[in-house]
C-alpha cells in the first residue's frame, strides 16, 4: 500500500473556498488563522458553559468545555511541536518546511474537537440516541432512510463536530467555518460513517458530510479502504489531538477530583507519582517537600504528569511514523507508551471509573440532561414537522434563522433541531425546558 505524504497531509487549501485567493495582510500562516478564528467563534465561546464530567461551578471551579479544550490546544500544541522538531530531524527543512506547521494545526483541531456535543457531557450525546433508540423520537425511524437512521441512533459529537464545522447553514458563508482541509482532517478521530461504527457507536460524520470528508481525504491522499466507499484510515495527526485529549481529560479530571474531595491528597499524590522512578522522582519528591498548599502540590506533581505524557506520546508517533503513514498503526498514542507510564495511566483510569464518572453529582448530571434534552426534542420536532400548529409558530421565534426548520426531507428537519440542541448550552437548555414547561417567566 502507498504510504501517505506529508506534503499532501499538511495542506492549507480551504474548505468551500478552493477557488477564492486570500489577500494577506499580516504574517499569520493560514493554520494560524484557522485557530483564531475558532478562538473568536460564537460556538467556541458557548463552551464555558457547558458541562465537561463534573457540574458547572460552585464555590469550587472545576473545569468546563472551555477550560478543557484550551488545555487540550496546549498540549496538542506542545506534542505537535515537539513531533515537527524530530521529524525535522529526519527531513530536510527544504523538502519539508511544511512540517513546521504541525503544533499549530494540531493545536487548532484540539480546540475544535468537542464544538459538537450538546449539553450536559458525553450524557448528552447518549441521551440523543437514546431519544431515537428508545424514546419518542423512534416514531421517525419510517420517515428516513436505514442510513440516515444510524446516524440518529448513534449520535455522535465528532461527527456533529466536522457538521458545524463545514456545513453551509442559512446566511453562512459557503464551506462553513472554511477551515483548511488539514486542520478538518485533524478533526475527524473516526473517518467512517455510521454504517461502519465500532462497537462504541463512534463514526466521524453524517451522511449530509460524507461527500464533504470524501474531497477533503482526497485532497490530502488520505487512504481510503476500498471494501467500505465511505471508511478512510486516519489523518496521522488525529493521534496527537486524540493523546492530547487522553491526556488532558484523564490528568485534569483527577485534579478535579480532588479539589471536591472525591479523592484526598494522598491518592492523588500517590495516582501521580507512580509515573515516575528513579532520581526524577527524587527531584520531583525534593520539590513537594518545599511546598506547603495541598492544590500547589497536586498541580505541580500534575505538571510534571503532563510533561511525561507529551514526551511518551511524542516519541511514539515518530517511532511508528511509517504505520502511522500507511494506516497500519493500531490502538492510539496513550496505548502504546512505556510499561511504565501505560500502567500509572491505567490507574489513574481506574480511580476514575469507579470514584470519579459514578459520583452522584456527575450521575444527577446525566438525570437531568436526559429530561432536559427530551423535552427540547419532544417539542421542537413536534413544530418543525407540523409548522402550521400555532404552538409551533411559537418555538418557531425561539430557533434562530440560521436553521433550517423547512428542510425538504425528514431527516434534513431532524438535523435542524439536533443543530438547534447541539448549539446550546446546560443553562440555556434548562432555562428552555422550564419555559416550555411553563416553570419560568420573564421577571415582571
């Protein structure tokens, strides 16, 4: 098989603007304009407010959508550099410049990599299949094709994600976002459809962006696997977003973890410093003992995690760089690091699995998104399919024009009240689901 090359992967054509010329006024590379126009975004912005694993902040702040993908932009951003310096090693600048550009382009599709989940966490996203599954909304299943169905059944953030992204919605620009085709690339951790899920449920877009992904793999020469028309191999660069997400979220939640007091600072001391040995984890010990404040602590120690991790990763990726190029890489970053860090990690997955996702804060999260985010598709189904009820008329000046609340097909309806929830945030859906309920006015 014909490996893939980076000098077609790292491409900075735009998306729904092939054939239009930027004019450019500054210095900053197209990549880089790619993360300042997410960073300057109406749905990056809707992020602060919605929920990560734990609930929105009380007198403790914890993180939300947003923290965390910044986060995840900054290690990505460190993991990319770090792979660019030693691929550069390997290439001659002259033959490969643009690999300079791999931190920014990772960095900027870690900061997009969660635009598509609706609220209340990775609950949402099962409380939308479950709507379709099981719910009320099984009553569509006739209305739609057997492939259009897969998709309302396993929804899924990713592919809602590469949706928003380059979806052309009502007064939008052509192309969406017009992201470069490397950064969307980056983006899509499963490039298959629905048809073709794992056994999570996980796919990488909706039928709508099937022939979007298509131009866009083609483009870059990304392998396309010839017994499914719609399953590609991975950009090589999803594995730097994917480990910066691994790593973020399985660090940072432990860190929470402990400043609600799910764990005491003992066990999340001891989670830590089991990834390390040896005369790093005597300068690392020296270093604790200097410091008094417990948070000081754990963030320092959860610093020094982090940084092991980015290493391990970065050195995996260049390792396996030719299966990374022919789509034969198994398993992610995370997976394939030393014994030692594959088994700190585990544990710290462990601890969190049984103190952390099965706390009753996180579990009263997911009871309220499943009510919540029933109720909003309930009713707004019920309006775009029967426009002419004066009920509807009435949710009607609740959904934004952008909308496509008159598609020509079911499925196109469906997809509009999902781009409707998808854009909210956990307080603008509460506030929703009590007005429709009838349990919040305006104050008088």
């Amino acid at each position: 098989m014909e490996p893939m090359k980076w000098e077609k992967l790292i491409s900075a054509k735009r998306f729904g603007m092939e054939d239009y010329q930027e004019e450019h006024s500054h210095e900053r590379t197209l990549f880089q304009r790619d993360y300042d126009r997410l960073i300057f975004s109406a749905p990056f912005r809707r992020l602060q407010n919605k929920t990560q694993v734990f609930p929105l902040p009380g007198s403790v702040f914890v993180h939300n959508r947003l923290t965390h993908s910044l986060e995840v932009s900054s290690v990505g951003r460190s993991l990319g550099t770090q792979v660019s310096q030693k691929l550069l090693e390997k290439y001659p600048l002259a033959l490969h410049p643009k690999l300079t550009e791999i931190g920014s382009i990772v960095s900027t599709a870690c900061l997009a990599h969660d635009l598509g989940n609706p609220p209340f966490g990775h609950s949402g996203e099962s409380a939308v299949s479950a709507y379709f599954q099981e719910g009320n909304g099984a009553k569509y299943a006739s209305l739609v094709t057997p492939e259009e169905w897969h998709d309302l059944i396993h929804f899924e953030g990713n592919a809602n994600a590469f949706r928003l992204l380059t979806h052309q919605f009502k007064g939008r620009r052509k192309g969406g976002f017009a992201m470069t085709y490397s950064t969307l690339g980056s983006i899509v951790k499963y490039p298959y459809s629905s048809l073709i899920c794992n056994e999570n449920g996980k796919f990488g877009f909706f039928q709508t962006e099937q022939e979007s992904f298509r131009t866009i793999a083609e483009e870059m020469g990304i392998i396309s696997l010839s017994e499914h028309p719609a399953h590609y191999v991975r950009h090589p660069l999803v594995y730097l977003v994917e480990a910066a997400d691994d790593i973020c979220y399985q660090v940072m939640d432990i860190e929470d973890a402990h400043k609600l007091k799910l764990l005491t600072t003992q066990e999340t001391l001891d989670l830590f410093c089991h990834f390390f040995t040896g005369a790093r984890l005597e300068s690392i010990n020296r270093v604790l003992q200097m410091v008094d404040d417990e948070n000081e602590r754990v963030a320092y120690l959860r610093s020094c995690v982090i940084g092991k991790l980015v290493d391990e990763c970065a050195r995996v990726f260049v390792e396996h760089e030719k299966a990374l190029l022919t789509g034969t890489f198994e398993k992610s970053l995370i997976k394939q690091m030393s014994d030692e860090a594959t088994k700190a990690y585990e544990a710290c997955e462990e601890v969190a699995f049984a103190k952390i996702y099965h706390s009753k804060d996180v579990i009263d999260i997911e009871l309220a998104g499943y009510k919540i985010i029933t109720t909003i598709l309930d009713n707004t189904l019920q309006a775009i399919f029967n426009p002419e009820k004066a009920y509807s008329k009435v949710i009607f000046r609740r959904i934004p024009q952008q909308y496509e609340t008159d598609a020509p097909t079911a499925y196109g309806k469906i997809l509009c009240s999902l781009d409707y929830l998808s854009g909210m945030t956990d307080v603008y859906a509460l506030d929703m689901f009590r007005k429709i309920n009838g349990m919040s006015l305006p104050a008088l």
